[in-house]
C-alpha cells in the first residue's frame, strides 16, 4: 500500500480531490487529505496546514499552478517517490525542482492509475 497526501482536498464530494480520497482507502491506501477548508472526506478529517508524514510514497495535487508555491518546500522536504499532477495542476517550476530532488514525476489523473491498476 501507498502512503498518499492528497494537496488541495476538498469536502466537497463533487471535487475531484473528495473522489480520489474516497478511492484511494477503497483500495487500502493510506490518504492523508490536506486543505484549506475543514471537513471531512470518507471518516478522515481533512488537515489545516502542512502536516509532517513520513515514509510518503505519492502526493496527488489537486491544487492549480497558481496554489502551488506555497507548498514547494513542503513537498520536496517530505521527500515523495511520486508526485502526481492531476489534469490542471502542471507545473514546469514545480515539476522541475521535484525531479532535481530525485522525485518520480507523474501528469496522469489519479482516478484513472487507481482504477487502471497502474497507482
């Protein structure tokens, strides 16, 4: 199983983010749901802030190019294998610094690897 953050979760169960959160723990994933907003998505309390997770295997973006700089820091310090660009969410400057890290980067749709088999 892979351990998962979810950047830009949503309660909002017409968000593609509250769907891939959902997913993801049906296919025994440990998610880690961080947003803006409080709520909850499928029992897990989405997280304020930028909560510190180790041995991150994927963080699935769900937040657009505009969102991102706050969290490239974040990111890269958490040190992902993969770090998934959902459609609408590329990023050259983000795309950039994560393979410099050494960090596997994916443009897919998080729904679709799940469903494929290929997560």
């Amino acid at each position: 199983m892979k351990k998962t953050i979810i950047i830009g979760a949503s309660p909002n169960p017409a968000r593609y983010s509250y769907r891939a959160t959902k997913l993801l723990k049906e296919y025994k994933h440990t998610v880690i749901p961080v947003g803006i907003r409080k709520g909850q998505i499928d029992g897990e309390n989405i997280i304020l802030g930028l909560p510190i997770v180790d041995n991150i295997h994927t963080i699935s973006l769900y937040v657009g190019y505009q969102r991102q700089a706050q969290y490239y820091n974040y990111i890269i310090d958490l040190k992902p294998k993969r770090l998934v660009f959902n459609p609408g969410t590329e990023n050259k400057e983000l795309y950039d610094l994560a393979k410099k890290a050494g960090i596997e980067v994916v443009e897919y749709c998080t729904l679709i690897m799940l469903n494929s088999g290929i997560y």
